[in-house]
C-alpha cells in the first residue's frame, strides 16, 4: 500500500538515502493527520510504517471521537461545555495531564472534527458515552471501527502529494549537532536506508501496550498472561528512539486496562454495545458490582475483584446499536451471537441459563438497576447515567476480562507539539504526536479522548514543523 522505493517521484541523494523535508514516522491518525497537515502547508513529506499495511491501532478502534458540539448536542438537549469536557478530563486521569495541553484537546477537539469532516469524513449525527467517557459527547463515525478515518486521510496525504512507504521499520533518530536531521530504518529484507527531513521528523508510533517486557518495566503486573487489545506494533519504538537521544517521558507507569476484551480471544472487536446508557455490568454471580458510569481504571479495578476478572456486558435490544443492526467495530448482532461472542435469551431466564449465572440474582439486579432508573437515583453504585432501563426481549450478554489497552505515558511534549529533553527544552527538529505523547490523560485516559488527540495533535506537530520551530 502507498509508494515504493522504485517511485521515481522520491527525492535520492544516494541509492539508499532519501530527501524530504518532512519524516513522519507512523500512519495512524496522528501520522496521515500531521503528514497531510505539513503537506497541505506546502512541504514535501514522507511516511515510514514498519507494518505491511497502514493505519496502526487507529483503523482498529472503535472510532469514537469526544468533541463539545453544540449542534449535536442541542438538537439531544445534552448540556455541554469546553470547561466542562477540560475539567472532567482532568479529574478523569488524577489531575496529573498538564493543564495547557489538556486545554489545546478540548479547544480544538470540534475543529479537528469539522476538518475531517470537509475532508469527506462522515460522522452520526447521534452522540453517545462511550464506556469510561463519562459524558455524552462521543461522536461515532459512519464507517466501522477507525476505517473512516484511515480511508479518509489516506485519501487527503495522497492528493497532497505525501509518499507513504509500508515495511520500513524506525530504528534510530539521526541526531546531528543538536537536532533531529533524519532516521535510520530497515526495510523487510533487512536492508538499512537513511530517510534526511531538513525541517524535521515527527514520532507518531503510537503507544507501547503490545511491547509486554517495556509494559511489566512500568508496572509488573502486567505480564504476558494479560492479553491486549492492541495491534502487534505498538511496541513503543518512537518513545525508545526518542529516550535514547535524551528526550524526557512521563506517565509512563499510567496503564489502562479498560475497556475490556473477550475472554477466549482477547479482542475488543465482538462486543454488542459501547453506549454506557444501555448496559449493566454482572458478575458470576449474576449481580452488579460497579458504577456503569465510572472511569476506566474504576471498572477495571472493579472487574479484577471479580471471580477469574470476568464480568458480563448486559443490554436489551433497545440497544441503539442493536437498534441499527451494527456495531461501532462493523458487526451485526447476528453475526456476533452466531459465533458466540454475544449470547442471546428471549427471557432473562433463558440468558440466565445460558451464561450460569443464579436466575434470580440477575432478575433482582435487573429489577433493582430497573427502579434506579425510575427513580434517578442508584443507592448501589451511585450511577447517575440511568437513562434506559433493561427491559426489552431479547437480552444480550457479552462476557469481558481487563486488558492493557491504552498507554497513557510517552514523550514529554509542549504545546507546539515539540519533544521536550529532561531540562524541558524542545529537541531541535524533533515532534510528536498521537498515544507516543504522555502527560495528557494523566493517570487514566477518558474513553474517546485518544481520537480525538491524534488529530488536534497531529495537526498541530504538522504545524509547527513547517513553521520550522527549533
Ligand atoms: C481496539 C481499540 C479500540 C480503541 N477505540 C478507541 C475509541 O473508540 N476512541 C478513542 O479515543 N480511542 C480508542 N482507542 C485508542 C486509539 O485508537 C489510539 O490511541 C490511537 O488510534 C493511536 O493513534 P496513533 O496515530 O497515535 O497510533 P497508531 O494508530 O497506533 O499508529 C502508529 C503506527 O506507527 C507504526 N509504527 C510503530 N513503530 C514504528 C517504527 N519504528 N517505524 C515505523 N512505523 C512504526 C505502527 O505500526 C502504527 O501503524 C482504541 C484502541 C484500540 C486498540
């Protein structure tokens, strides 16, 4: 996918190395977003993805994008706020995000979104909470899981003129009398090749969940019986490669372990619902244990305390993505209950039988959640997300166990996007962008909060480094 070495178009300045004025490393969104950005400000720029194909774990996400948008939200009477969204942010991950960058996501999160949006993205016109989002302002795109995004600014990086080049693998930063001038790198046969960017290189790798020795390094726990949601290359190279020229990272121990996967397979992927208003969580025992509603870190703490970590998703089909007949990742519900990834019950005494679960502790936990929902007011968990009760055949039951999914730790950044050194200098020609940045979700990320970043943040690294910020 993308250009090759045999592209005549490609600027040589010997059989193995390459000119450019821009190397970004990566092709999620932060990459294609701060490629195409440096491209659309009229610099010449390449992309190196050490995968066959593009898209990281962007085109593997459910998409979900948190923006305050007035339109949307008013049309749903959903109060909303930059304040808000900043302030929820903040206490979301400890108060330990630095408060400007955090600013700079929420202030410029709609604008990302409209950008992708001129750019031919659709988007529903129905926000959501996505699980551990804590509000509704999640923005699902029309296409499956991140397809849509990938689909569109591939499109956009190509009409611009940006090389995308697959199977070349960053290894080294070229660090010249104190600035990035380029990157060392490795194609698939092995064969090394020198890639010089005369303004700079941006690191959009994306985070470090699938690299098990770097993970158990920040926290010990996380071995590899722990499964992940990640795709096999996100291993953390732009933070090493960063580290190794004396760039400074934070959070790294930040780990989050929610949301959760499916026990046999360990994907994200086969889940039925992600709209917080429509799901309960049950344990073996067929009872609640946790604020639906909470932080991700909270359910996966919450889960962890359950028998074997397992817990089942319980929704009914009033389900607005059973409604629609798809999920958020592109699945019907059929085709999910047919592999038995979700099992159905046209009676909650069916499902109950079904998962083995005590009958009557499900019906007691259904009917109590029932009545919070009547009442506004959940004396259990102190949920306060109580918009729908469960109550409409047939029901659905989705069993999850915790995996590493999102590092919030990386590469210290400032607000220009540029990598920061351990005495809070800016590397001369070096930026970073997307989930290889740290410091922004703090100690726990709000759920749909990384999408949005990779575009506020890849756009303002594109930025910066046309700007020829040293
Ligand atoms: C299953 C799943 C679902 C998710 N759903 C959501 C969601 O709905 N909403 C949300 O906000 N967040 C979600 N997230 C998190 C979010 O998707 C990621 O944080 C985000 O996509 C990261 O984007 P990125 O561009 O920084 O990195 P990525 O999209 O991971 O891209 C990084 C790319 O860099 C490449 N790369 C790495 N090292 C090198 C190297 N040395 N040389 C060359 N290339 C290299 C990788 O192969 C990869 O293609 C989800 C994550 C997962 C795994």
């Amino acid at each position: 996918m993308g250009s090759t070495l045999e592209d005549d178009t490609l600027k040589k300045k010997t059989e193995d190395q390459y000119l450019s004025d821009v190397v970004v490393i990566g092709s999620g969104n932060a990459g294609l977003s701060a490629a195409a950005t440096a491209a659309e400000k009229g610099a010449y720029v390449i992309i190196l993805e050490k995968r066959k194909n593009i898209g990281g774990n962007t085109i593997i996400s459910g998409g979900v994008y948190n923006a305050v948008d007035p339109k949307r939200q008013q049309y749903q009477n959903i109060f909303d706020s930059k304040e808000l969204h900043f302030g929820q942010t903040l206490k979301g991950g400890d108060f330990k995000g630095d408060q400007e960058l955090v600013w700079i996501l929420v202030d410029r999160a709609l604008e990302g979104l409209q950008w992708l949006e001129k750019n031919g993205m659709k988007f529903q016109e129905h926000v959501f909470t996505i699980v551990g989002g804590i509000w509704p302002r999640s923005h699902q795109p029309i296409e499956p899981a991140g397809t849509g995004y990938i689909k569109t600014l591939k499109r956009l990086c190509f009409s611009l003129g940006v090389r995308i080049l697959t199977g070349y693998r960053a290894e080294k930063l070229l660090y010249r009398k104190g600035r990035v001038m380029g990157v060392r790198c490795r194609d698939l046969q092995g064969k090394e090749f020198l890639f010089w960017a005369k303004k700079g290189v941006i690191l959009a790798t994306g985070g470090f969940s699938a690299n098990v020795q770097m993970r158990s390094r920040y926290n010990p726990l996380l071995n590899d019986i722990i499964p992940t949601t990640n795709q096999p290359g996100a291993t953390g190279d732009g933070i090493l490669m960063g580290m190794e020229i004396g760039a400074a990272v934070t959070g790294m121990e930040y780990i989050q372990l929610n949301p959760y996967c499916e026990p046999k397979t360990g994907r994200l992927q086969t889940i039925l619902t992600g709209a917080v208003e429509h799901l309960i969580y049950v344990n073996n025992e067929g009872n609640r244990f946790v604020d639906e509603g909470e932080r991700r870190d909270v359910i996966a703490d919450a889960f962890l305390r359950q028998k074997n970590a397992t817990a089942y998703l319980i929704n009914d089909s009033q389900d607005e993505f059973v409604q629609k007949g798809i999920t958020h990742f592109g699945k019907t519900p059929e085709e999910l209950i047919k592999k038995g990834h979700v099992i159905k019950g046209d009676t909650l005494e069916e499902l109950a039988n079904k998962i083995r679960v005590p009958f009557e502790n499900l019906i007691r936990s259904i009917e109590k959640y029932n009545k919070s929902v009547e009442l506004g007011y959940d004396s259990d968990f102190g949920r306060t997300l109580l918009k729908y009760k469960i109550e409409r055949p047939p029901f659905y039951a989705c069993p999850r166990v915790p995996a590493v999914h999102y590092t919030m730790g990386g590469l210290k950044i400032n607000t220009k996007a540029q990598v920061l050194d351990g005495k809070g200098k800016p590397i001369s020609g070096l930026f970073a962008a997307g989930e290889v940045v740290g410091g922004i979700h703090g100690a726990n990320r709000l759920g749909g909060n990384a999408i949005t970043e990779t575009i506020v943040f890849g756009r303002i690294a594109g930025e910066s480094v046309v700007r020829g910020l040293d």
